[in-house]
C-alpha cells in the first residue's frame, strides 16, 4: 500500500509558506520562524534548504542543525537529495524542507518531496516547506495560461489542504524584479533569462493575484472544517442535503486533465461533493490509444483524491446522465473534442447529446487551451 495515503493516524503538522515566484522570501521566513522556535527551546533541524547562493538566507541558518543530505548515484550524475531515513532516525520536533514541490532523483524510495515530508508526518515530525502557487496541481492550466510556461513539478491540493497553515509570502512584482536585477535572486545569466521568460511583471501580477486568492481559500476551508486529518476526496451523498455535486466525464480526449483540474478546483470551491465516471462499452472502447489515455487520466483523477467510476454501456451519454441524474450530480464537466477525425465524429456528437440529455443539469465544456494557444497567431 502507498504510505503516502496512510494519513489518518498522523502526529505531524505540517506549515506551508506559499509564494508566487523565486525570491519572494519563503525560505527566508521559514529559518527566520524555525530560529525563534529554537530560542523557544524546540527541537529543529533543517531537513533540506535550498540556498540559490542568496547569502542573507544562508546567514540566517546559523546556528540550525542540518542533516546531512543523502547522495544518489545516477548514470553518471550525482545528486543530492533529503534523507528521510536520517530525519526520522534523528526524531526532531520539527523539520524544515524547502521545495516542497522537488522531484527527487531516480533511485530515491519516493517520487516527490512532498511525499517524503507526509512520511515525516506520520512519524510525529512536524514539517515547515515552501512552494509557490503555480505548483499547485489544479491551477496547472490557468499557470500556463498566464505564462506560457507548463510547470511540471506540482503538488496535489488535497496535500496542501492537509496543512494546519499556510502563509502566504508576498513581495510586489516591482520589488521582486528590482531584486532580479540586483542578482539578489538568482546569478546575474541565469536571472536575465528569467526576466526574459518567466519573470514579466504582468505575469508576476497574475500570480500574484492568484497566491493572494489561494491563500483566502486556505483560510476559508480551515475556518469551516479546522479538522485537516481526513482526505480531501468528495464522493457522491448519501444524504439529501442540498449541495452541489460535480461529475467530470473522463475520456481519451487530451483536454480531459484540464476537466479533472477544473473539476477537482470548483468542487473544493464549491465545498462540493465531485466525481470522475468513464464509460466503456462496444460503442465507447474504440482503439488501445484511446483506452490507455482513459486509464492514466482516471489514475490522474484518482491521484488527486477525486473518487471514480468505470460504467458500462453502448449509449455512452445515455450512461453518464442516467447515472449523475440517479446520483443528485448538479454539474457536469466534460472535454471540448478535439481536431482528430475520432474527435471530430464522435466527441462532438458525445457532448452535443449529453447536453441535450442532461437538460436539469449545468454543463461545462472544457477546451484544451494549451493547444489553442499552440494554434494562436503570433503577435
């Protein structure tokens, strides 16, 4: 059994300092809170710092036991990485782990550093980390949309809802560049690439307003349910209150993982109760591709915590509505087919009767934007 998932009986507690960009200062508060925990007498130890050469950070670690990292061997390459084993050898209080969003060399027990620190968890270690908001899983796409950059290192929000805090660390974009451009940040190459890319004002607004809202909802959900113990999956009721209750349609279309972000995202909005249900069948199989794309964006769903369902039948939308209409779904998310002749033939006239067919209920058509920005214009 994965022990990530193992959560219930935890000690831990785990702190989020939430950013929107490198040098914003999440590292820096998290050793300046873990230096006045330690003049409090508590029990801390760095697990992993991330310096990028910013000397006032590494100044404000002095004093704090670090536990040595632990080095993999890989084709090659060496690479340093947290180690676990140590930490939880070592029992501290609490330990510090930035980067929590890092994904750790090949060889390593565990893909993600998150997944190290919610093992730290369960054996009583309370666990300080940073991230910045775009590694948040279900605001992937709108990250893209904002900066054209696919992140690729992500977090699954039912990890962050786990967290007893989270604190958001802002800098405006205008301090934060004028930063960049002093090499406070980065080193002078590989910051003008980055002012270059990444780091544009009216992008660094944008995360920022986004770091902003994510951090009210963090509050928000705390407010209403300080219990942060359980999982954060939503399954359908089994009651008749009256709530809203999403189903995300999952299909082979490529703009299905932007369905499951968005509908992971409103049911958590929402405080809904959400759903991802495929349907297989002689009219529905169609090729291995396609049948292989439904299994890894139903494992997707499930990896972020979003119950499933495998149906069964020829009359696919027939299904999917007989079933959310039997089940009180209010919601229903589905792809924007695609340019693929399949698509063309068979996803558009999918969607067109589920919409007819579920006439008392809201339908969302999702489009993969990543493409259509691919197909914008220049300029």
């Amino acid at each position: 059994m994965d022990e990530t998932l193992q959560f219930a009986g935890r000690k831990g507690r785990l702190k989020v300092y939430l950013g929107y960009a490198a040098g914003v200062g999440k590292t820096y508060q998290m050793v300046v809170d873990g230096q006045e925990l330690r003049r409090q007498g508590r029990d801390l130890v760095i697990g992993y710092f991330e310096p990028h050469g910013r000397r006032d950070t590494i100044a404000r670690t002095e004093g704090l036991e670090t536990v040595p990292r632990r080095r993999i061997e890989y084709r090659g390459t060496s690479f340093e990485e947290m180690d676990t084993a140590a930490i939880i050898a070592r029992r501290p209080e609490i330990c510090l782990v930035d980067e929590f969003a890092h994904t750790n060399a090949p060889g390593v027990e565990r893909t993600k550093r998150w997944q190290d620190a919610l093992v730290l968890l369960e054996h009583g270690i309370d666990v300080f980390t940073t991230m910045n908001v775009q590694h948040l899983e279900s605001l992937n796409d709108q990250t893209f949309e904002v900066t054209g950059v696919r992140v690729r290192e992500t977090v699954p929000d039912w990890v962050v809802k786990l967290a007893g805090e989270v604190v958001l660390v802002d800098l405006p974009p205008e301090a934060l560049l004028n930063r960049m451009k002093r090499g406070v940040v980065y080193e002078p190459e590989k910051a003008a690439r980055a002012l270059e890319n990444f780091f544009r004002e009216p992008s660094l607004a944008a995360l920022r307003e986004m770091a902003m809202r994510q951090t009210a909802h963090e509050v928000d959900l705390r407010q209403a349910a300080p219990d942060n113990s359980k999982t954060a999956t939503n399954p359908l009721p089994q009651d008749n209150a009256a709530r809203e209750y999403l189903l995300l349609h999952i299909s082979a279309e490529p703009s299905t993982a932007a369905v499951i972000r968005r509908g992971r995202r409103v049911a958590d909005y929402l405080k809904a109760g959400c759903i991802a249900v495929a349907v297989t069948g002689r009219a529905a199989d169609g090729s291995r591709a396609q049948r292989e794309r439904v299994n890894k964006h139903l494992e997707f769903a499930r990896n972020l915590h979003i119950d499933t369902r495998i149906l069964e039948g020829d009359d696919a939308a027939a299904v999917l509505v007989d079933f959310a209409r039997a089940n009180k779904v209010t919601q229903i998310f589905v792809a924007r087919p695609g340019r693929t002749p399949w698509s063309a033939v068979l996803g558009r006239s999918l969607v067109q009767r589920i919409v007819r067919l579920a006439g008392d209920m809201r339908v969302t058509i999702v489009a993969d934007r990543a493409a259509a920005m691919k197909r914008r214009p220049p300029g």
